[in-house]
C-alpha cells in the first residue's frame, strides 16, 4: 500500500501514471475473477483503494495549483 506522503512527493505526471498501472492491474484481477481463478478478494480491494487515494491526492495538488 502506497502511502500518502510518498504520494505527495510525487509529480503529477508519476501520479496519473501509477493511476494507470494500477487500473490496468485492477482490470487484470478482474478478468481473473471472471473466469474463475483464484483471486484474493483483498487485493481488488486495496487496488480500488490505492486508486482513490491516488486520484484524491491528485486533486489537491491540482486545488492548491490553482490557488496560488
């Protein structure tokens, strides 16, 4: 699980870029999950989780951007 300050310290750009990975990761697990192999339920979980926080953080840098 990433956490939050190392997401801070991260560009936008490495952001979006993680965002991506981990929804093609989730579609991955997903697809697994479809055709019947073994997937820990955790991991689509923490996935989901993982890209919100990321998204989250995203949008306060894009707010505190446009205060300035």
């Amino acid at each position: 699980m990433i956490k939050a300050g190392e997401i801070r310290s991260m560009s936008e750009e490495d952001i979006l870029k993680s965002v991506e990975d981990k929804k093609k990761e989730l579609l991955e697990l997903r697809c697994s999950v479809a055709l019947g192999d073994d997937v820990n339920p955790m991991q689509v979980k923490t996935l989901r989780r993982e890209i919100a926080k990321l998204l989250t953080i995203l949008n306060e840098k894009k707010i505190a951007g446009g205060v300035k």
